[in-house]
C-alpha cells in the first residue's frame, strides 16, 4: 500500500487583511510566491473584509500556492479580520506575520526574517525595515515608542525639538529617533503593515483587540507583549515596500503618493476620524488611569485638537 506524503511542517503563517487594494493584492501575493524560502516552508491566509472592488478577485484568479482565501461579508476592521485569519493558522506554524496588502515582500525577507527569529530566541516580535514607495525611505512607524502624553506632545505639537536634539531620547520617544537604526534596537511596538511574532506569544495574549476598527492596533498589541515581558525589536537587514494610504487615503500628501491611493474623500475623512478615535482607545484601554485628572483632561483636549486638524487635511488637502 503506498504511503501517503509526509506533511511538511509550516514556518510561517502570513495573514493579510485585504480592503479594496485593486491590484495591490495580487501584486503582494506574488512577491510572497516569488520569495527565497530555502528550507522554510509557510503558508498563506487572505481575509478579505468586504471589498467593493475586484481585488480580491483578481488575487484569486492566480492561485497562489498554499493560500486560503477567507470572504467576510462585512467590513470588519484590521482586529478582527486578523483574528479570523488566526483561526486558520496552521497547528504547526511557529511565527505568524501580519502583512498589510499595499506591500511587497524582496526575496530574501520572509527567510532572512525567520532566520533571524531562529538565532536570537529572545525576539518575541519584530517589524523589518518598511520602505514607503512614495519617498524610498524608511517608514517612521517602523521603531514606535508608546505615546505618553509627553512623547506625543513632543511629536504633534513641537515637532521641531526631535529635530534640534536628534539623539536626545527625552524628545525623540515616539518614534526612538535617537537610537542607531542600522542595527537591530529593541523597541515598544512594530508597525502593523510587517509585524512578525511567535505564535505562542500571540496566543498568549490573545492576539488583536477588537475594541480598535482601524488603526492604534498595533500599539495596543505592542503594549500587550510588553505587558508578558516579550521582547519587540526593529530589523533593517530585510526590507518590503508598502504603497501606504491606497486604502484609507490618509498619509497621502505629494501628488505621487495621491496618486497611488484609491480612497475617495469619504473614505479620508472616515480614516482621520479612526485614528484619533484608536488614540483614544489606547489611551482608556492603557494609559490615562496612570494621570492625575488635570493631565487626563489635557490628553483629551490635545486628542480632539489633532483629530479636528487630520478633519480639514481629509476634506481640503
């Protein structure tokens, strides 16, 4: 009687939450298809959270090798439509990566990641450098510092200090702008468009918060895995490029960068109303019972400050 084949262990699971990315999906599934893997084996799950456009037809349609494709009739938001695919995680996966479907993975990303995750058993979680199309530059999001009321206050509204003391970390503690990012530095939270975790620290805390729609999410998770004592680190050595905004339209200022989103004006202003909204969560959710009620009332009116600026920038800019 002939045996069946041995199943081959999983690496890595990559989960991509997709949201009318038009061509961007498909264009993210092949560069995973074309990645380096070696020896590392891995598979891919698709949520797609009711896109209104083709492109997760268009993905489909090139059928992608180990790669499950999840319809949710409804949107419900980067959380939970992580958790779902979660849920189709293979049992023997070690890591899971979180990838956002405006991205492109280079081919030796995916291998040299889980390389790095195999050598150094104390990262728990990691982001790679993320380059934005738009500028060819690192993404800032990539070293994230928590922000407390004085590290936000220093990023929103004197922006100018980070830039006069670059390598002072008392006004460079939202985006650790002080620390030499050519080599791996630990940091609070990775950016959610590349965040790479061991699965049992994910189980562990239970992966994404579903109090967050859009945005601060992948703070929120940051600050859970501190919380257990896990270990969050930046590495440059590997590189994806992310088309950021084409979903949600925000972060879109040069006329290159409008021209890649495919978010109209609504879905702008639905965006900027999101993320002051996940600040406001992080903060209830973590940090505001740690303030006296003056400096509570402070964080709030500086929240409802940035969130009537991000407003305008939506409906005029």
């Amino acid at each position: 009687m002939k045996k069946s084949p041995k199943k081959r262990p999983v690496d890595l699971s990559v989960i991509i939450v997709n949201y009318n990315t038009k061509t961007y999906l498909a264009k993210c599934l092949e560069s995973i298809q074309c990645s380096r893997l070696h020896h590392y084996h891995l598979q891919t799950i698709v949520v797609d959270s009711a896109s209104s456009d083709d492109s997760f037809t268009i993905a489909k349609k090139n059928k992608p090798l180990n790669t499950i494709f999840i319809v949710s009739p409804t949107n419900i938001g980067f959380s939970a439509g992580n958790n779902l695919g979660v849920k189709q995680i293979n049992s023997d996966s070690r890591y899971v990566l979180f990838l956002n479907p405006d991205t492109t993975v280079q081919p030796d990303t995916l291998a040299g990641m889980i390389s790095q995750f195999d050598q150094d058993q104390s990262i728990d979680a990691a982001t790679c450098n993320v380059i934005l199309a738009t500028t060819g530059k690192t993404q800032p999001e990539c070293h994230r510092g928590f922000p407390t009321p004085w590290n936000a206050f220093c990023h929103f509204f004197l922006p100018f200090m980070p830039k006069l003391f670059p390598r002072h970390p008392f006004f460079n503690g939202y985006l650790l702008n002080h620390l030499d990012y050519s080599k791996i530095q630990p940091i609070d939270s990775c950016v959610g468009a590349f965040l790479m975790v061991k699965k049992t620290a994910g189980d562990s805390i239970g992966w994404w918060s579903q109090k967050y729609f859009m945005y601060g999410e992948d703070l929120d998770f940051g600050f859970q895995l501190k919380k257990h004592g896990y270990k969050l680190v930046f590495i440059p050595h590997y590189q994806i490029i992310h088309y950021q905004g084409v979903s949600s339209g925000l972060n879109v200022s040069s006329s290159t960068s409008k021209n890649v989103s495919q978010a109209t004006r609504q879905t702008r202003i639905r965006s900027a109303k999101a993320t002051t909204n996940a600040m406001r969560i992080f903060y209830r959710e973590n940090l505001i019972s740690h303030y006296s009620p003056f400096w509570q009332w402070i964080v709030w009116q500086g929240i409802n400050l940035l969130e009537i600026y991000r407003l305008f920038r939506a409906k005029f800019l």
